[in-house]
C-alpha cells in the first residue's frame, strides 16, 4: 500500500515553493499539467484527470474531484483556463468509481478535505449535487471539509433553502470569481454579471452559512478603470464582507488580444495593461476603501496566488493598518528595489 504519509511530508515541502496550480516558464504559455500533479492523493491513487486543472491555493492538501470539465459559461475574455475544454457533467457511475477507486487505494482515510472541480462544479443542479456529496460522504468518511468554485450566475436561480440542503450535506465553502464590483469593467470583460448579481450571490451564501471566498482581480480595468475597479470591488466586499478575501493579478501567458478587443466591442474603450507597481496602487486604494468594522472583522484577507507580485497575509479590520503600511513600504522604496521586494516574472502562474 501507498506511504501517504510520506505524500503529505513531500506534498508540503513542495508547496512551500513559490508556485501555485501552474508553472509559467519564461516566454512560454502555462505548462497544462498541474505542479502537484506527481503528489497529489488523487493522481497517487490513479484518478485520470482532463488536464489543465486548477484549484485554489489553499487546496493544496485537497483531493481534487473532477465532477465537471471545464466551465459553463468560458466567455470571459481574461481568462484561458479552460478554453481547451467543452463543459461537461460526470455522470454518477463515473465519479462512484473514482471514488471506489480511492478506496481500494487505500487513500480514503487520508482524505480529510475535498475540491469539486473544474470550474463550474456549482452549476450542477441541487439535487445533482446533494447526491455528489453523499456519495463522497459514503466512500470517504473522515472529510471535514468540500469546496468548489461558484459563479455567481451558478446560484441566481437557486433558493437560500436549496443551499442551506447542500450546506447540511457537507458544502461549506465556496471560492466565487467577482473579479470586480464594477459593472463596466464586468461589462468589458463578458463576465455576464453585475455588482448587483454577485451582490445577491454572496448574500444568498451567507444566509445558508456557506463560507464565501471573494476573488478580485487586479489589473482587470486596466488603466482606464482602474479607480472605479478598486472602489466598487470594495464597495462589494463592504456590502456584503466574506469569510476570505484574495486577489489576483491578471496575466496574459497566451496574449491580450482577447481582452482588448472584449473592451473595444463592449466599451469602445483601449485597454491598457497596468505595470507591476500600478497594480499593488489599485490594491493600496482597495485596501484603504475596504471598511470592515474590527469589532466583527472576521475576513481573512491573502495576496498569496502564483500571479500576484507581492504577497499580503491578514485579517481585514484588525490588521488592515499593517497590511497598508507593508505595501506602502514596497511602493515608497525606490523602484529600482522591486527586483528584491516583487515576485519575478518568470515566477508568477495562473
């Protein structure tokens, strides 16, 4: 039988490397196949997985369940995730032999949390997913935790007492893509919602005591939005403030032509790209705008993802002062000292 034991020591070690979900080498597009691929419990334990895959950083001791292919909306223009891939729902047969085969593995009792993939697991019908996560619950016993990615549009339709029936079933966070809480930067992008609608999401999650990790990303207005994307992805955050908020800083390993002719046809607008330094300014004003109560700040705020030039760990409310002074203290140093202070290019991924 496997030493999963020895996975989880070298699983750690790995991930204590500057890397996330891909590597980017120099002047190359993302490599496809995921940096964990060789240490994770799933690939140990002989799953076959559609590649590329992608999972939050805070996934990396997760068994990635792939419920779904690819992404049934793929039309916003920022993003290449799964632009080689058709959505597609597993069948149960599928998935309960996955999962038998993680048993006769011997990898059930080393699986505490589990991610739905790919990145639109929460698309899946109510009932479909309660039935997903019971038989999860019935070949692995020891889960304490389930996570999938959300798009908003993925519970417009969905009932407070349908999620509450899928929290009951084990769901208990989910990462939401708001990517910003301007309705012209969400316009220019195709990201097919508005403030209002990842509004409405977040709070439909929080009142059927769904965890919510709200992803922002940086550099999406370019530099045309670039004031309006921080304050209204603030005003977001403020309206409705999730358990974890992260950002991420948008790249282009496959080019920006996509994105810039989004921004001519939807806005009529150029899109500039923002340099390094602009991108931790938009953080700086998102930050200084981010108004949550110490009393009740309960959101856990990280700058940790692969694409991000600067890494930030803190609690918003209580910490909120040192995390500006530490980003201040990058953008008051002479810029000639970003080569010390930001991570390097070829260092950064999706």
């Amino acid at each position: 039988m496997f030493p999963f034991w020895l996975l989880n020591l070298v699983t750690l070690l790995i991930w204590s490397l500057p890397f996330v979900c891909c590597f980017r080498l120099p002047n190359k597009p993302t490599v496809s196949r995921r940096v964990d691929a060789l240490f994770s419990l799933g690939d140990t334990c002989g799953l076959t997985y559609n590649e590329p895959v992608f999972r939050p950083p805070a996934e990396w001791r997760s068994l990635i369940l792939q419920v779904t292919e690819g992404c049934s909306w793929n039309r916003c223009t920022f993003c290449e995730m799964y632009q080689t891939k058709n959505f597609r729902i597993k069948s149960m047969d599928v998935l309960e032999n996955e999962l038998m085969q993680i048993v006769q593995a011997g990898g059930a009792p080393h699986v505490r949390d589990v991610f739905l993939a790919d990145g639109d697991a929460m698309a899946l019908p109510t009932q479909r997913m309660v039935q997903v996560l019971q038989l999860i619950h019935k070949y692995l016993p020891k889960v304490r935790r389930i996570s999938s990615y959300c798009l908003p549009r993925n519970i417009r339709h969905t009932s407070v007492s349908d999620l509450k029936e899928l929290r009951s079933n084990g769901l208990s966070l989910v990462y939401i893509g708001c990517e910003s809480g301007n309705d012209k930067v969400l316009q220019g992008i195709n990201k097919g919602e508005t403030f209002e609608s990842s509004l409405s999401a977040l709070e439909k999650l929080g009142d059927a005591n769904i965890k919510r990790s709200v992803m922002i990303l940086l550099g999406l207005g370019g530099t045309n939005l670039t004031l309006e994307h921080a304050e209204d992805s603030a005003r977001l955050v403020n309206a409705a403030p999730p358990e974890y908020l992260s950002v991420l800083t948008t790249s282009f390993p496959l080019g920006k032509q996509r994105v810039e002719s989004g921004y001519q046809q939807e806005l009529g607008v150029d899109f500039q790209e923002l340099t390094p330094r602009q991108s931790l300014q938009e953080l700086e004003r998102l930050l200084e705008l981010v108004d949550i109560p110490v009393s009740s700040g309960k959101t856990i705020f990280r700058s940790d993802h692969a694409s991000n030039y600067l890494v930030l760990k803190g609690r918003l409310g209580r910490d909120k002062g040192r995390l500006l002074d530490e980003l201040q203290a990058v953008l008051n140093a002479p810029e000639s000292d970003d080569i010390y202070n930001l991570r390097p290019e070829w260092a950064r991924g999706l």
